[in-house]
C-alpha cells in the first residue's frame, strides 16, 4: 500500500542492519516496525514511548523533541533516537496526526516485574487521521470521517463510503461522476481518504492540507458484496457497496478492536439533497469564513444553539446536507414551531439536556477499550439526566414525542452510578474508581490498606512494652520497607529476635518475622486491591460496549432533539420566520419569494458594522422573474443579497426557520455560485481562467430546478470580451439550462435583455449622491441602477484626490463620445477602436474550423479536444493532453 499526506511524507523505509549486531530489545523493535511499515512507531520502553532511526528524527520535529542516540560509543553508526513519557501519549498523538502521520503503537504487554527475559510486546493500535479516538485531536463539534473512493469507468458511477469511528455512523453513496463524487467528499471533509489498488491520487485534485490518502494494494477488497457486519448485503447500489467494503477492510485491518460500536450501513442518495459543492459551501460560509476557515463568523455560528455537541454535529451536517424531501424539511418545520410556542418548557428541556455529554464519542472509546474511568462517569451523568428531559417532554402531548424513550437505559444508568465514585479520576491504574459497598471483595482489601495505620500503631504500642523501650518507633522507608527503630540510649534492651537492619546517627534499625510478615501483607494487599479495582472497572467498561446500540441510538435522539430545540431557540431571538415550502412537482413556477428578508449573519454584526441592516425583499420564479440583472455600485449590497437569498435557501431545506417576515420557497435541487476573485497559482491558471473554468461547470449541471448566484462575471478580460461573454451566458440560462439565477453585473449594456428575453428582469442596489459623494440605501428596487459611482466608491477607499479628478475628467470625456456615437459618425479612432476584431488564438485570426480546414495538425487537436470527456479527466491527464497537442502543432 501506498499513502501521501498534504503536509510531512510518511516516514522513509528504515536502512537495513543485519539481525547479529541487534540487541534482543531492537530485534524486538524491527519486528514491530515490519508489521506496518509506512507508520511511524511508538515502542513503549518502562516510562517511555522511544522512536529511533528515521521516525526519531520525525517525531523529534512534529514534536520539538530533542534527538538523542542510543549507542553513542559508536559514532557514526549510533541510533538516533526521541521519546516522551507515556502520560503524554494522547497529546503527542494528536499532533503526529494532525501531522499527517500514520502511526502504530507497540506497548508493554506483561508486567516487567515478572517478565522472564525481554518484556513481551506488540502492537496494541494503529492510529490515522480518520481513526483516531483520542479526545484532544478532535474537534468535539465536527465528524471524523474516514472515506473511501472508488472511481467509476466510463459511465460506471462512482462510489463513495464514510466510516465516523468516533460516532459509529458509516454512510455510503454513488455519484453521476468524478465532479460529483468530489462535490460529495469535499462536503464532508473527511481527514483521510482509501483509493483502489492502481488510482493515482490526483483524481481527489489538488492535495488538501492535513488529510492523508492511502491507495490499498488489493483488489479483492472492492467486492460489491457487503460484509456481514454492515447489514444488508443487497443495500444500495453496487458502486456504494464496493466503496464501503474497501474502507471496512481497511479500518478491520488497522483497528479491528475499534469497530464493535459500528452501526450497519446507511445507504442515502444524493438525489434526495440539496446538493452543494466546495466553492458554493465556501463562497456561503456555511460552516467556516473565507478568510482564516474558522467557525465564528460562519452561517453554522450564528443558528447552532444546540446545548450539546452531538446537537451541534446534526446542525452543521444538516446545513451542509439540506434535504429535497418535502415531507422531511416540513416535519422537522413543525417541530421547531411546536417548540417555538412553547419558551418555557423549551427552556427547561434545554437546560436538563446540557447535562449530556458526548455520548456518540464516549460509547465509541468504551468500545475500543480506551475509555477511562472519567469517560464512564460522564455516560453515567448523561444517562442519568435523559429521563428528567422525558419527564419534562411528557407534559405536552406536541413535543411529547420527542422525548419518549430517552430514559430507556435506566438500568445502566443506575448500575453505574452504584458502581463508579462521585468523581472517577482520569486513570484506572490508580485506584479510586470503585464506589465502597460495590464489591465485598474490594472493601475487604480497602480496608486493610486503609487500617494500616492502626495496625502499625498497635504493633508499635505492643513491642514498646514488651521491651520495656518507650522510644522505640515503627517507621518506613521506600528502600527498606518498615523497620523498628532503637536510640543508642536503649540499644541493651533490644531482645534477641530483632533482625539488624541498618545503623543510623542516632541508634539502629531492626525487623522481626511479625513486622516483616505484617509489611508483605499490607504490600499484597495494596497490589491486590489496584488490582481488582482495575478489573471490576474493565468490566463496567464492556458493559456500556456491549450496549452501544443502545446507547447510540438514544445519542441519535438527543442530537436531533437539541438541534429542533435550537434552531427554535434562534427563531424566537432572531424573528425567524417559518418558510412555506413548495414541492415543484405540484408548482412548475417554482417560486421564490422572500419579503423583508435579512443576511442571518451580517443582521448580527450591526454594532460592528455601525449601521442597521436593511431588509429587502427578492422574487424569483421559473415562469416570470427566472433571471434578475442585479446592479449598482460596489458595496451597495448587491452580493449581501444574492447570498442571502441562497442563505435562506439552505437554512429552510436544513429545517430551521429563515430571517424574513415571509418566505415561499421551491424545494431546489442544487445550489451553484461564482463569486469573488481567485486564481490557481499551483495550477497555472489565472483569475479569469477560474471564472470560464465554474462557469462552465454551472452551465452544464445546473437543471431548471436549481439556484445559480453569478458576481460579476466576464471582469477578468477585455471590455468587449467579457460583455459578450456575460451576455452569451444570460441567454444560455434564460433559454437552455431554465434555472433561476440571480447575475449581478456592472455591464449596464446587460440590462437590455430584461427587454428582449420575457423571464429576465432589472433589479439594482440603490445609492443617492450627495455633495460628490455617494451614500449606499442598502435597499434592492426595480430597475437597472442609474450609474455606477466607481470614481465615489474609490474616494471612500482613500485613493489620492488628484487621481480622482483626472478620474472624473476621463470619464466626462468617455460619456461625451459614447453621446456622440449616437448622435454622430463615429471618429476615426473611436471607430477603429470598437471595429477591430478581437485577435483568436490561430496565427491567421481565423476561427477554429476555418483554420483547421487548411492545417490538418489542428484538425487533429479539434479531433482529440471533442473526445475528451471533460466531467471525468483529472488536472494531470488535462497536462499531459496538452502537452501532446503542443508537440503536434509543432509538427
């Protein structure tokens, strides 16, 4: 198998060294290192996890470790070597996998103290991005997907299957094709990715930071038969089926331990979603900001009021996963209204709900064996607070629904709460998890550990008067165990049993059969106790696994109940509406019609903006208004509201309410965008070559049913070009694709189709001028915009005033002669200028088909260029494609 990650390479193979000049302990180490050989390993040594040779010398700098060597008396031939102590493995782990790394842990697995010869270990886990369990390397409110890629030939579908250990969800789905597929991984962000044996890796496109790829080298594990495990071998279709058998063979192989808590696979189509791809959910900010990819800021900040994270986790994956079904998005409608109308018993459910913790992640470490003793306590906190939730649910037959079945494991609940102290410690191998009373046993022991003292004492009390010593003392030492000890004032008493131990400044110290026999006893007891209390707490830990079912079923309740009570939460704070939801099967106009609608996250940054928002209302429908020209000045808010309208778009498909005072809205199948300037430095392609490249790709996906948000497209080229370009675009989404499409635009030329074409209007950004300056209404009306106050725009952004008046003398100049074309024959330069053809990419200017017709070097490009199936080739197959070409016209 072969993995590459973003950010730092796998660690390189080892050098070879011949097994006769390894010690028992290093030949011990290369056997683990064989087991996985592309994975860092953590080689458990006493107190220490120890790295040598090439994964010293990475973890020393993922970690800011210090390189030692072990061998240093052989010079060059020492081994580099870099640990840290086993208390700190959750952290280091975490950063060597947020490091991209693969890692395998090889631990102690008998006590040294009894070990015969060199310790026995083995590897006991190996770690990935998308495996790992560890609390401090997760981010509490966002899935840990591990996925699977299965690229489909030709037309064959491509199939796709995540796996959250952290929750036990595993989901899988096919795609049309490779966009698609991409569209789909991209959404769910998942941290690591399996291909096929024989995928290159640049059919995922352009590496992504922190996620690790791996391409399996055995074809067998891509059956479109499912494993047993994972539920109905005939569920979904054969392409989701191969995937997720891939990934199940991976994850068995790397954490076949981990796996127990998995939930039978969840087949879902994305067909019955509101589909949105990489560039829609970044250009919205559904769940992070443009600018440094952090929630705050996001549309996900500003409607999750969920009290828990698991409700937190179904807010975010319903936003970026609206649903298309009518009878979905309506129910969960209803149930946000029915608890919007009822703020008391919402809010005392709130407040019993925030009781619990992350049950999804808490049964999954239990599970795998990793949970600890404050891990168990927290899903008895959790348990123990779910049937306070039912109660208050119960006391109303409109929301009781939500809550039945929530205190449904009271047995374990309260079996635990018998079972584990108040406050169990973060460690079992320290003792203090057991509540007294639990076991007869462990009391017994606790007992004898916890009277120790007195029987020290008494035993102390007892040689002083058969001696006749009143100074004698029993004392402890961590070298000598207990002693009795004599001033030299006494030493003629001390009777002929006492054993001499040690002489010190001030007398001797003796030991007798009784003290030595009491010191083992006490010794034994202590070990047995740690002991017991360690296996009684192993055995709480596989009963909540051996209910993870169970329990992840009440998880899943409790994320759906916290996300409703939420989003109704924000609907009663924010004046959020309900939506009226229209199924386009019954409404061919498939209308969209918001009134005093508002951006749901710019309304909240009032103060910091230092204005109030300004609501506007936006009508679209497939049979009237199916295209708006939005213009008007820069920062006016055009896009302000072309990103609201689509913002409330997702938030009603999602379930939750909208910022409006009223909102009709056709179910959409998709949402497209292309908004704000970039280009592809890595790709070599520029800003306007990335705005033909997602234009494009609007143009051939979107269907009459979806919602497209173009910005300003066409401003990356020539006047000219870029005019005839937006123009040629209106007129293909007004007569062939037929979706509703909102195009903000400062070619004011555009506004003339709202008079030629019957379903395209004018809608402009208002701004007043005032004593040269220029004020923004915020208020979208009816109509194109009158001008464009570029040169006012430009003097808020601080340009120098001498810039701005020869500004204002170019464009006095520009306006005069536009005047003039219409009144007059155009001047010779003025005429040259607007008639000179655009220069084409052939020598001769002439068209493609026209040049081609007298070079058969291009009739062969054109050839190999209409072959090409553009939804399916990758960035490097497209290189290479040109290459050939390029040698081809150079004959």
């Amino acid at each position: 198998m072969t993995s590459t990650t973003a950010d730092p390479p796998t660690p390189a193979p080892r050098a070879p060294i011949a097994a006769a000049n390894l010690s028992p302990m290093m030949r011990q180490y290369f056997e683990a290192k064989e087991q996985h050989p592309d994975a860092l390993l953590l080689f458990h040594m006493g107190d220490f996890y120890e790295t040598f040779h090439d994964d010293a010398r990475r973890c020393a700098q993922v970690l800011d470790l210090t390189l030692t060597t072990r061998d240093k008396d052989k010079g060059d031939d020492a081994v580099p070597m870099a640990g840290f102590p086993v208390h700190a493995l959750a952290p280091n782990l975490a950063r060597l996998i947020a490091a991209g790394l693969k890692v395998s842990v090889c631990d102690q697995l008998e006590d040294p103290k009894v070990a015969k010869g060199i310790v026995k270990r083995g590897i006991t886990r190996v770690v990935t991005p998308g495996t790992v369990l560890d609390d401090e390397s997760l981010d509490a409110r966002a899935a840990s997907y591990v996925a699977a890629l299965r690229p489909g030939a030709g037309r064959e579908r491509w199939g796709l299957a995540f796996l959250d250990l952290t929750s036990g969800s595993f989901l899988a789905t096919s795609a049309a094709d490779r966009a698609n597929a991409l569209a789909e991984l991209s959404r769910r962000d998942p941290r690591e990715v399996v291909l096929p044996p024989g995928t290159r890796t640049d059919v995922l496109g352009a590496p992504r930071s922190g996620r690790r790829v791996e391409e399996r080298t055995h074809p067998d594990e891509w059956r479109t038969d499912l494993p047993e495990a994972l539920g109905d071998a005939a569920a979904g279709d054969g392409a989701a089926r191969a995937a997720a058998h891939g990934l199940w063979s991976y994850v068995r192989e790397l954490a076949p331990t981990s796996t127990a808590h998995v939930r039978a696979m969840a087949h879902y189509a994305l067909e019955e979603q509101l589909l949105l791809d990489e560039l829609t959910v970044g250009h919205l900010e559904l769940v992070r900001t443009q600018r440094d990819l952090k929630r705050p800021g996001s549309l996900l900040s500003v409607v999750d009021a969920s009290v828990t994270v698991m409700g937190s986790r179904r807010v975010a994956s319903w936003l970026l996963a609206p649903s298309r079904q009518l009878a979905v998005v309506e129910e969960r409608h209803g149930a946000v209204e029915a608890f919007l109308q009822r703020p008391s018993l919402r809010a005392q459910a709130r407040e019993e709900l925030a009781r619990v913790a992350d049950l999804e992640r808490l049964v999954a470490r239990a599970a795998a064996g990793v949970a600890s003793p404050k891990d168990l306590g927290a899903v008895r906190d959790s348990l123990l607070a779910l049937p306070a939730v039912e109660e208050t649910l119960a006391r109303d037959d409109a929301v009781a629904a939500h809550g039945a079945g929530l205190s449904a494991l009271e047995e374990l609940a309260d079996e635990l709460a018998g079972a584990l102290v108040d406050r169990p410690p973060p460690l079992a191998r320290d003792g203090g998890v057991i509540r007294p009373g639990y076991h007869a046993g462990l009391d017994e022991l606790r007992s004898l550990h916890e009277n120790a003292r007195d029987r020290v004492a008494a035993l102390e009390a007892e040689e002083r008067q058969k001696t006749g010593i009143p100074s004698l003392k029993v004392g402890y030492s961590r070298v000598f165990g207990y002693f009795l000890e004599v001033t030299r004032t006494h030493l003629a008493k001390v009777p002929p049993h006492y054993i001499r131990k040690q002489t010190v400044a001030n007398g001797e110290r003796y030991f007798t059969t009784e003290l030595k026999e009491l010191e083992e006893k006490l010794a034994h007891a202590e070990e047995q106790r740690l002991a017991l209390e360690e296996e009684l707490f192993v055995a709480l830990r596989s009963r909540v696994a051996g209910r993870a079912a169970q329990v992840l079923a009440l998880a899943d309740q409790v994320a759906r109940l916290d996300a409703l009570m939420g989003f109704a939460e924000v609907a009663e704070q924010r004046r959020y509406v309900r939506p009226r939801m229209v199924d386009p099967s019954s409404s061919p106009g498939l209308p969209l019609v918001i009134e005093g609608g508002r951006h749901p996250v710019l309304e909240t940054r009032e103060r910091e903006l230092g204005e109030p928002f300004v609501p506007n209302d936006m009508h679209l429908s497939a049979d009237a208004r199916q295209v708006l020209l939005v213009t008007g000045p820069n920062m006016a808010g055009k896009s302000t509201a072309m990103r609201m309208v689509a913002l409330l778009q997702v938030l009603a498909q999602a379930g939750s309410f909208v910022p409006a005072d009223r909102a009709e809205l056709a179910l959409t199948d998709r949402i497209f965008t292309r908004m704000g300037a970039s280009d592809d430095i890595l790709s070599g392609q520029s800003t306007f070559m990335v705005e033909m490249l997602e234009t494009s790709r609007i143009l051939r996906d979107a269907t009459p049913q979806s919602l497209v948000l173009l910005d300003e497209i066409g401003r990356g080229t020539s006047t000219y070009d870029g005019l005839a370009l937006a123009w040629a675009i209106v007129e293909h989404l007004h007569d062939q694709v037929k979706a509703r499409a909102l195009f903000a635009t400062h070619y004011h030329e555009l506004t003339e189709l709202s008079r030629q074409l019957p379903r395209v209007r004018s809608v402009h950004a208002a701004a007043k001028e005032w004593e040269d300056r220029v004020i923004f209404l915020r208020k979208i009306l009816e109509g194109p915009a009158e001008r464009s106050y570029g040169i006012q725009v430009a003097r808020l952004a601080g340009l120098p005033e001498s810039v701005l008046r020869r500004a204002r003398d170019v464009l006095q100049g520009l306006e005069t002669g536009a005047a003039a074309e219409e009144q007059a024959p155009r001047s010779p330069r003025l005429r040259k200028a607007r008639t000179t053809p655009q220069l084409g990419l052939f020598d001769d200017g002439s068209a493609p088909a026209e040049a081609a017709a007298v070079d058969p070097r291009l009739q062969r490009i054109l050839t190999e260029l209409q072959s090409v199936d553009v939804n399916n080739v990758t960035p490097l197959q497209a290189l290479n494609l040109l290459a050939a070409w390029k040698g081809w016209a150079r004959g």
